[in-house]
C-alpha cells in the first residue's frame, strides 16, 4: 500500500493506493486542531487501511502555516552580525499604497529584545574581515539558559558565500545548551542566496515552528508505529517534491504550503494524461482557496513568497509553487462591515465548531450554509449520507446575521454570499494570471478540494474560461496528488556575474557542482542513480536592475554558442513576465538553480468503462430546485458520479453529487465524461 494523508483546515483526507489490486481506497473526517496527529490516526482508521502493510506514508500538513498565522509557534531569539539588528524591522519597506494612511507594515516573529548582535564580519567574497567572537557567542547563550528561550536563528552576512562563522555559532549553542535542547538554525542551511532581510525572515520563521513541528512529527510517529507501520514516512514539500521526515525536521519551513502543493502535482499529472498545455489549478476547501498555473506540465515556481500577502506579510526565501491563497473556503464566515457592506472571510468556521449547518454549535452563517440554503448542497447526501447537514440551522444563520440586518430575503443574502465568495476566488486566479502577464481565457480551470466542483463553474464565468474540469475524486484530490509526488532536493548559489564576461565553461562547473550535491542527497535516501533527474534554471536581470526573473535553462551551458541561448531564454521569460525586453542590453547573472529530483514509482489509475451518450438509469437520482445566479431557481436533475460512464453527457440545469464534493452544471452548460472519470465541463458562450 502507498498511503498519503493530507490535514487541511475543516478535513482530514486519506487515499490509500494497492499496488497489487490496482485499487484506491478514500477516507475523510473532521480535522482536529488542537491534537492534529490525532486526527492523521481518525482518518486512518476510518479508512481501514492496514498500516503493517503500508510500505510509503506521505504526509501533507498545515502545522507550519497555522503556528505563524496564529503566532503560536516557541519563544525564538536571533543572533546576527553586529550592526544589523534592525533589519529584521525595516524589512524591504514594501507599501503599494502610498497614501494609505491605515497601511500596516510587517510584525516580525521575533521581537527586537530577543535579537543578540555578535561580532563577526565576512565580505561579499568570502574573506573574513572580523573573526567571530565566540565569548559573546557563549555568553548569549547563557542569557538564552537564563530567559528559557525555545529556539535559535542564526544569521550572519554574506554566511551563504562563506557559512564557517554561522556553523562555528551553532556548535557553540549545542554546546552551552545541550541541557535546553534548543532547536537551533542557521540560515546557510536554507537558503544560500544574498539579500539579507529575506534570509533573516526564512531563518527565523524556521526556528520559530521548529520546536512545535517536531513535536508533532514526533507524536506522528509514535502513534503510527503503536499502530504497526514500519514503512517510509515522507513529506510533502511546498516545491512540489516530497523529503524524508528527518529533513523535515531541521527545515521546516518547506511544509509551509505542503497540502495545497499535493493538488498542484496531481494537476500537473493529469494535464500531461489529456496532453493539456495550459491549466489553472484551482483548489477550494473549508477554510481557503488557492490558484497555480501549470503551463506544459510544468508549475510556476517562485524564489519568494509572502505569508500574509505582499503588502503585510513576512518574507520567505525558498522554492515554492506560486500558490496565490485567499480566506474564501466552504468556511469562511459572512459579517456586515460598520457600513453594512458585506464580507465573506478571512475568518472561518474550521472543524469546530465549523458552519452553523454542521450542527457543532456555529451560529454564523458561511459558504457552506448559503450552498445548503440555495439547493446546491444536499443535507441528506453531504459526506455520502455520513454526515447529515441542519438547513434550519443554516437558515437561522443567514436570518439573524445577514437577511435582517440587510433587510432583505434569505435567498438573496444566500446569493450575495456567493457573488462575493466567487469575485475574491477569481481574484485570486487573476493574481497568478494576469499579474503574471497570462490572459486566464487560454487556460483550462482545474478544479478540486471539497468546495471547487461548486463554485467553479461561477469562477470561470467570472473570468471567461471556456473549459473546467473536475477531477475523480475531487474532494480528496491533494491527497491523491501526493502520491504522484517524487524525492525533490533544490539547490540555490549565488554567483552575481555578467553574462558577457562569464567564463561559460566554469558556469557548466558550477551547475554540475550542485548537481553533484543533489545526486549524494538522493543515493544517501535509497534512489540510484538511473532514477535521479536535474532541472535547472537561473537568476538573470538587465544590468542596472535589482529584482531578477527566474529562467530555465538547458542541461549544458558549457559551450560559447550557449551564452546567446541563455540572453534569449531571458528576453524570453521576461517578456513574458512584464510584456516588455530589451534584447540589445546586457544581462547579469545572479544565482544559480538545481533541481535534483528522485523519480518514484506512481500509480497509475485504470480508466473507466466506455458507455453512450445518456448517462445510465442507475445515475439519476432525481431532481431538486437550485437557486442559480442570475437564473433563479429552476430544476436540476441530480447524477450519482459513482454511476457515470465514460462517453455520458450532461446538460445543465444539473447536479453531480460524490462522497466528497459536488459538482453544479449551471443552464446551458454541458458536462461530457472522459475515458478516465474525469468531468469536462463546457461553459455556453456569454
């Protein structure tokens, strides 16, 4: 059995794949938040899998996003080079609203009294200018004994060129702290890229759930051997590639997006099974929504990513996919501002005591209420018949906190709730499309996670999608993704070169180094060398530019001939990114990138049996009133997915319901079903 578990913020999901039936087994029950590996063991045991016969367990868990949202993560100190305390602080000083006098900066993890100066220096070559002064080294760490401090960052300029001085401080903090246990990390061991600020946040918001992380991982483990597993427990990465547990452990921080990252592997697999270019992967569960592009089969990475959004959040200076998150899941609850406008998230119900429907004691109405509401949710078939859903509940949410107060009637608050909820899930589509310079109309909209067969339909009308398609088993589907994940290690080097003077011969060396770290990472994890592949990419910008963009490019640059190919890969990729190159400038090289990537043995899901056009007899369910937007209420008739054949078509007014998701066909839309189970769905022309 290959098993992966993925926590999200209202649910816990399991698919279990046999690889010798060939078959998949899918679980889901109510996350646990305050005990989360406890929940990992109630889906698991839901499912029935049997662990002593589960060979490889994947993990993907929002322990590390939820401790820094939440500010729950260990008390934390920062040591750094003398003189630069405060850049933690001041940060890159990013505000888009310059006259926005409400404008907030970014709250740092760790405050300024718990960041210690130490005296040391390197230059930008590596060359020691001051020598580290390990008595002040000790003697925080004796304030850090003394204060019951949790967790160390260490970060010293330029350590990513030269990290003697940042390894020499660890050892020192071991020694004088062994008593403690102090997790202790230094920035090297993340990131070996310049720009200071950036490496300071990874460092620290690494230490920060460094402390609760391996606790949890700890507890995961334990509860899964007293239940019989004695296989390979993997995690699942924000890169999309998944890393052994003990990795995990010292980086943390590469869990940050570890579940949404599962559904945008599994996207990216499918795309490549239909031969689909271009693809938006949408996923919408109980708490958020979130957005990719895939573009041949490939996502979009990014050197840099936000928690809390640019504008507020902290800096993370790792691979990650370029997801783009909002506060709008099934959730998310609905409240009237001091102006009465209405709102729908961030704040959301989670699993407890989760929407008013679920009958946990929720008084507030949200997404999943106003579905309930409106006829798009059945409260007898919700979770199969598992869990049965309270419309009274969910009326009498709506009544008190939206209808009366906006005097108007509970079907029209239902569906303004989700006029808002689609126009903040396109805004987030539109943030990794069109802020990217993409037109979203040539894309395919992928959507998945419990609430995306819903709404997608909506949120591709919003942003004139032709094509959606819903997935098999879409409410567990980043789970699902998780199994088609392989061993990722990522390497990153600085260089700072400009291309036309660069030595292309000790180029090819320096890829070829990294590859070389990358292959002993992978042998060292159990993958020989014939399953082990490298991509590469590096850092380019016009000379005169700060920021860079991210550039792939071929397996050999050791040639002269190879220096024209890498500008134009660059004039390429950015044209693409701000519509606009300059062909005739010179360009720098800034870092380097490799990929090294551990090819797994993946399931392959057996398509399903052939039929006609008119779905079969025993799919029908009936028929029920929805309300539509736009349309108002009318009669759809109502499919069982499990049923469908492959060649059936559906036509919209329709509802196609599964265990763990429903699928809406809005009037005039049609649904056709593929050799492999998958939903087409085809939207009718404006």
């Amino acid at each position: 059995m290959r098993v992966a578990v993925d926590i999200g913020g209202t649910f816990t999901d399991v698919v279990g794949f046999d690889e010798v039936s060939n078959s998949v087994t899918l679980a889901k029950a109510l996350s646990t938040p305050a005990e989360l590996a406890r929940g990992v063991m109630d889906a698991l045991h839901k499912s029935q899998i049997e662990l002593d016969e589960t060979g490889v367990l994947i993990h993907g868990s929002t322990v590390v996003i939820n401790a820094i949202i939440e500010r729950s993560g260990a008390r934390t100190a920062l040591l750094t080079t003398q003189g630069f305390r405060d850049v933690y602080e001041i940060g890159r000083i990013n505000r888009p609203e310059s006259f926005n006098p409400r404008f907030k900066k970014h709250r740092p993890l760790i405050p300024r009294e718990d960041i210690f100066e130490i005296p040391e220096r390197v230059l930008a070559d590596g060359s020691v200018r001051t020598p580290l002064d390990e008595a002040r080294v000790r003697e925080v760490a004796r304030i850090l004994n003394e204060e019951g401090f949790q967790a160390v960052a260490i970060l010293f300029l330029h350590s990513y060129r030269a990290p003697a001085h940042e390894l020499r401080a660890k050892e020192i903090l071991q020694e004088v702290g062994h008593s403690q246990a102090w997790f202790v990390t230094a920035s090297h061991e993340l990131s070996r890229e310049y720009r200071e600020y950036e490496r300071t946040s990874t460092v620290a918001a690494n230490a920060y759930v460094g402390p609760l992380v391996s606790m949890y991982l700890t507890d995961l483990e334990h509860r899964l051997e007293s239940d019989g597993f004695t296989g390979n427990l993997l995690i699942m990465q924000s890169n999309g590639g998944l890393s052994e547990v003990e990795m995990a452990r010292r980086q943390c921080i590469q869990m940050m997006e570890s579940g949404p990252a599962g559904g945008v592997v599994g996207t990216m697999a499918v795309c490549e099974a239909l031969s689909i270019e271009a693809a938006i992967a949408f996923d919408m569960g109980g708490t958020t929504a979130k957005a990719c592009v895939i573009r041949r089969a490939e996502p979009s990475l990014s050197p840099d990513y936000f928690i809390g959004g640019y504008n507020e959040g902290l800096a993370i200076r790792i691979p990650v996919l370029d997801i783009v998150e909002v506060g709008t899941g099934g959730g998310s609850l609905a409240w009237l501002d001091e102006g009465a406008a209405l709102h729908v998230g961030p704040r959301s119900a989670g699993a407890e005591p989760g929407p008013a429907c679920y009958g946990r004691g929720g008084l507030e109405p949200t997404v999943t209420d106003a579905n309930v509401l409106l006829g798009r949710l059945s409260p007898e078939a919700f979770m199969g018949g598992e869990m049965r859903l309270d419309r009274a509940a969910a009326e009498h949410a709506l009544q008190t906190r939206l209808a009366e107060p906006l005097q108007v009637d509970l079907e029209r608050a239902a569906s303004g709730m989700l006029e808002v909820a689609t126009s903040a899930m396109a805004n987030a589509v539109r943030q990794v499309t069109l802020q990217r310079g993409l037109d979203p109309r040539d894309f395919t909209l992928f959507a998945y996670g419990g609430g995306g067969p819903l709404h997608a339909a909506a949120v591709a009308r919003e942003l004139q999608i032709g094509t959606v398609i819903i997935p098999q088993a879409p409410g567990l589907f980043s789970a699902l993704g998780m199994l088609m994940a392989d061993l990722r290690r990522d390497y990153v080097q600085t260089l700072f070169a400009r291309l036309d003077d660069i030595d292309m011969a000790e180029l090819e060396k320096e890829f070829q180094q990294l590859e070389r770290e990358g292959r002993a990472a992978l042998e060292t994890s159990g993958v020989g060398a014939d399953r082990v592949v490298f991509e590469r990419a590096c850092d380019m910008r016009y000379v005169g530019q700060e920021h860079a963009v991210a550039v792939r490019v071929p397996a050999d640059v050791g040639s002269e001939r190879d220096r024209d190919t890498l500008k134009r890969l660059f004039d390429d990729a950015h044209q693409l990114r701000y519509s606009h190159s300059a062909p005739d400038e010179s360009a720098d090289v800034v870092s380097l990138r490799v990929s090294a990537i551990g090819l797994l043995t993946k399931p392959r899901l057996p398509s399903i049996t052939p039929g006609h056009e008119a779905p079969p007899a025993s799919a029908r369910k009936g028929s029920r009133k929805v309300v539509f937007a736009r349309q108002g209420e009318q009669h759809a008739e109502v499919f069982e997915r499990s049923a469908l054949l492959g060649g059936n078509v559906i036509h919209g007014p329709a509802v196609i319901e599964e265990p763990a998701a429903t699928t809406i066909v809005e009037p005039g839309d049609t649904v056709t079903v593929n050799r492999f189970g998958h939903l087409v769905m085809t939207l009718r022309a404006p």
